[in-house]
C-alpha cells in the first residue's frame, strides 16, 4: 500500500511539474484540457457550455488548484472555447 501511494505522489508531481517546465502556452487550446477532462478526473467538457463565456468564467471560477495557471491564460482558455466550437 506504501508503494502505491509514493507512485501516486510521483505521478501528481510530474503532471503538475510539466505544467511548471513546460508551461501551458506551449500548448494549444483543448489540448491541455483533455488529460484531466476526460469523464473521470473532471468532466468532459465537450457539450457542458453553450458559450465561450461561460466556459471562461465557468473556469475562473474553480477552486481546484491544478487550474491555477489555466485559469491566468486568457489565450489559453479563449483557443479551447474555439476548439469547442464555441462561440
């Protein structure tokens, strides 16, 4: 049990640390949505929002906070709003 939950922490770490080196700029749109988006870490997002508005705001509300730098990326959520066919 011991070994599973360092592999868990091991795992969080390198999701948040890509986050980090990498950053979410050099990502583009849904792209950096879709590996916690996907119907069982968050939801899918696809066909939630009727708006590219309230998808942003819907976002920037979160308190979750692996959405910190998403949320700071108004680019960012705008091209995913755009990938989602929002408007």
């Amino acid at each position: 049990m011991k070994g599973f939950a360092v592999l868990a922490v091991i795992g969080i770490l390198v999701v948040v640390g890509g986050f980090s080196v990498v950053g979410a700029e050099s990502y583009q749109g849904y792209q950096v949505c879709v590996p916690c988006h996907n119907g069982r870490t968050a939801p899918d997002l696809r066909g939630l929002f009727s708006s590219a508005d309230e998808l942003i705001r819907t976002a920037k509300s979160v308190k979750d906070p692996m959405m910190r730098n998403i949320q700071q990326n108004d680019e960012l959520l705008k091209a995913a709003a755009k990938d989602l066919g929002l408007k």
